[in-house]
C-alpha cells in the first residue's frame, strides 16, 4: 500500500472512531443526530432556506421539513419570511437553539479534550497541524477556527 493510502486509511478509520466516540456525548442532548446537524448548520450559516439545509444535509427537501418541524416545535429554529422569494422561508435558530447546539458542542470538544488532555506540547502541535492541513484540503472555504466562523456572519 502506498504511504499515502496508508496514511488516508488510518485518518479516515480515527474519524470514524473519534467522530462516534463524540456522537455517544449527543445523548445526554436529547436530540436525534439528524436534528442536531440541522441545528448545527443554522447556527453556524443561518438564516437559512430548508433547501439549502436539505442540500447541504443531503437529504430530500420533505425530510428537512420534518427535521425543521421538530426543531420548531422544540421551540430551537423560527421561521421567517425571506426577504427576496415570498415562496421560502428562512431558518434561525433561536436563543434557546444556540444554547442547545453550545452545550452539544461543549460536550463533543471536552471528550476531545479529555483524549488529548496529557498529550506533550510537541504532539498537540503536530496535532494542530495535522487538523489545520485536513481542514484545509476538504473544507469549502479556508481554514478559519469555529468560534470565529460562528461569529462572523
């Protein structure tokens, strides 16, 4: 196999592994996956069309509704009118849909956190550089921390 086979192989097996590790943390959220990736994408990019949630979700426009339905009912998205297509609506997270999605988040970086906790300084670098090259190369827009994305809309 060559070496970057290799290494492609051992990346995507620990971001299976690390990625389930953080979802088993979802539970104490109450929410469904589903629901908390919807979540997700509105706080971070909303306002937002159910479309292009559906789009980026990749699922069916019919299956985000019930997806948004829910989280509308839970009272953590509003609709609202959009602004220059009277046919769709935008989803946004409310307060408490923020909150929600904080916690989770919280929740997912302190099992990473306690992971990585007793590593050295010179293997957390190596780490950061390993996550800086991989956001990088698979993400659709530059690499940029999330604390800083979330807040730049």
């Amino acid at each position: 196999m060559p070496e970057t086979d290799h290494v492609a192989d051992l990346l995507h097996s620990a971001a299976i592994h690390l990625l389930r590790r953080a979802a088993e943390q979802d539970v104490a959220g109450g929410l469904s996956p589903a629901r908390l990736s919807a979540l997700s994408l509105v706080v971070n990019r909303g306002p937002v069309t159910i479309g292009k949630l559906a789009s980026s979700e990749r699922v069916r426009s019919a299956t985000m509704t019930g997806i948004v339905n829910g989280l509308e009912h839970e009272g953590l998205v509003r609709r609202q009118p959009h602004g220059r297509d009277r046919r769709a609506v935008l989803v946004d997270a409310t307060g408490a849909g923020r909150r929600a999605f904080t916690r989770a988040h919280s929740r997912r970086i302190g099992l990473v956190v306690g992971l990585f906790d007793d590593l050295s300084e010179a293997e957390l670098d190596l780490l950061r550089r390993a996550a800086e090259l991989i956001e990088e190369r698979s993400s659709p827009r530059p690499w940029q921390p999330l604390h800083r994305r979330a807040g730049s809309r």
